[in-house]
C-alpha cells in the first residue's frame, strides 16, 4: 500500500542520502551525518559537553584546523571523573581526554 501525504508534510519523507558518515560513539555520543556538511562546515558550534564527546573528538580528526566551541556549563576539569563502561570503550580517564582534547582551537565555554 502507498502512502500518500498531504502536501504540507512531504517536508518529513525520507531522503537518500549517498555519503553518511558516523562520528562518535556507538551510544550516546555518536551520531550519522552527511559527509559532504562536514566537509562544508567552516567549524563546529556542540551544546551539551557530558562525558561523552567522541563526536567532537571525530569530527576534529576531519577538520583539525577547523575550530570547536563547545558550551556546557555543567561540565568543569574539576568534575570529571575515570568513566568504567568496559562494554562500550573501556576505563577511560576523561580528565587526561578533556585536557589533552580542549587545547588550540578547540573550546569549552
């Protein structure tokens, strides 16, 4: 059977689209983008840090000289702490990540 929207709606059908890319992780943090709007984009403007920023981190492996500002104000060095999920990434110790991540054109605000 064939659907067919009302005019006002075909905004929401889906679309091929022949060049999607993953960056991040599996879960949370990771999400499926065009490649070609990566490569477009002339930086990355990212809301809401966590402890999980492997998108970021992804995406700065693309476009290393691009800039990254990232706004997260519940987020400080002084809080984070080693994350234990040994199913999806292992023991990873976010302090090292975050300082060794945030440093150049790469910003947490």
């Amino acid at each position: 059977m064939k659907i067919q929207l009302p005019e006002d709606l075909l905004w929401m059908c889906p679309v091929v689209v022949p060049d999607l890319v993953r960056l991040g992780g599996q879960m949370d943090g990771g999400y499926v983008v065009p490649k070609t709007a990566v490569d477009h984009a002339q930086g990355l403007l990212s809301f809401g840090l966590g402890d999980d920023f492997t998108f970021d981190q992804d995406w700065h492996k693309l476009k290393p000289a691009d800039p990254i500002h990232m706004y997260d104000a519940s987020v400080s060095l002084e809080n984070l702490q080693i994350r234990v999920n040994p199913a999806v990434r292992g023991n990873i110790d976010i302090k090292s990540e975050y300082q060794e991540f945030f440093q150049n054109n790469v910003k947490h605000w």
